[in-house]
C-alpha cells in the first residue's frame, strides 16, 4: 500500500507539519495489523515520531550553533536525567536508521546506503558514552520500586498462596496420573 493512499496513516500525519515522513510511514507498517489495539497503535507511532522530531529539533539547533550536547533531550528542567527516555530515544532511533538502510537498498541508493551505515557504525561506538549507566539506572529503578512496602502483597495473600499450593501438592500426589506431572512441577517451582 502506498503511503499517500493509507488513511490510517494520513490520520496520524495530520497531527504533525510538513516533513519527511517515510520513517514514520514504516514505523507505522510495523504495527498496522494490530487490529485489536489501533488507538494504541496510533499513539506508540505519534509518540516516536515526536521523539524523533524533538531529537532532529535540537540537532539541528545544535549544528546551527556548532556546539554538541547529545545529553539535552534527555534532561528535564531540573537536569536530572531521564534513563527512560535515553533507552527510548535510543531504540526509536536504532530502528529508524535500520528502516532508511532497507529503504535506500529497496530504492538502490547505494551511496547513502553506505554513508548511514558508516553513521550507524560510528553512532554505536559513542552511544556507550551517551548513554552510560542508562540500562543499570532503570533496573535498579525499576526494582527499588517493587520493593516497596506498599507494592509487596500482603502476609495474608502469602497465606492463602501457600495453602493453595500445599493442597494442590497433596491433592495431585494422591491422585496422580501421567498428564499431571507438568501441573505438579509448576507448584513446586
């Protein structure tokens, strides 16, 4: 389907101004038979082509005045990072270069097929300096929130649990045939 006759798609382009689209063309073909989550759909691709706009938006700020701060997109107004957002931005970027290189083979555009190679290449090797501790720091968030008092089931549940998985156990060895043995390894486990 072409991306000027997709009305789904057409729905989405609305939303942002004049530009190249072709990114956002494949982002959204890589989700378009969700037919169950089309809203979500819809606002996974507006929210990475925002990201996307917003990356291309400082860079180009950044080349206008030739100072280079990879880390501003990520930062808040109190300049605390946002680990998130730096795996994020960093995975909508990745596949977005990914889609250009098909594209630019589909199309037999040889000489910038090279040249963004050669810049994902070169994106790879600094991206470790980019974006240093930002894997760890969302794990480690992450779980300090799970264990959270308040986010721990209750000593009861774990009562009620237990008991469930003792009666179970008792009730599966008594009567035990050949096809409940996967059952039984699950409630050991």
């Amino acid at each position: 389907m072409e991306m000027h006759h997709d009305k789904k798609f057409s729905d989405i382009l609305n939303r942002f101004r004049d530009g190249e689209t072709r990114v956002g063309f494949r982002h959204f073909n890589l989700r378009r038979h969700e037919e169950s989550k089309q809203d979500e759909v819809r606002k996974l691709v507006m929210s990475e082509m925002r990201e996307l706009a917003r990356l291309f938006l400082i860079f180009r700020t950044k080349v206008a005045h030739r100072i280079c701060d990879s880390r501003k997109i990520e930062q808040d107004e109190k300049k605390d990072e946002k680990h998130g957002l730096k795996r994020l931005v960093d995975a909508i970027f990745l596949k977005s270069v990914k889609m250009l290189l098909g594209y630019y083979t589909e199309t037999m555009q040889d000489d910038k097929y090279q040249e963004l190679k050669k810049f994902r290449v070169a994106y790879k090797y600094r991206s470790n300096e980019m974006y240093a501790g930002a894997g760890y720091q969302c794990t480690h968030n992450s779980l300090a929130k799970a264990i959270r008092p308040s986010n721990l089931p209750s000593e009861m549940e774990f009562m009620k649990l237990k008991c469930f998985i003792r009666s179970e156990i008792a009730d599966t060895v008594e009567n035990f045939i050949k096809n409940s043995y996967s059952w039984l390894r699950t409630l050991i486990v």
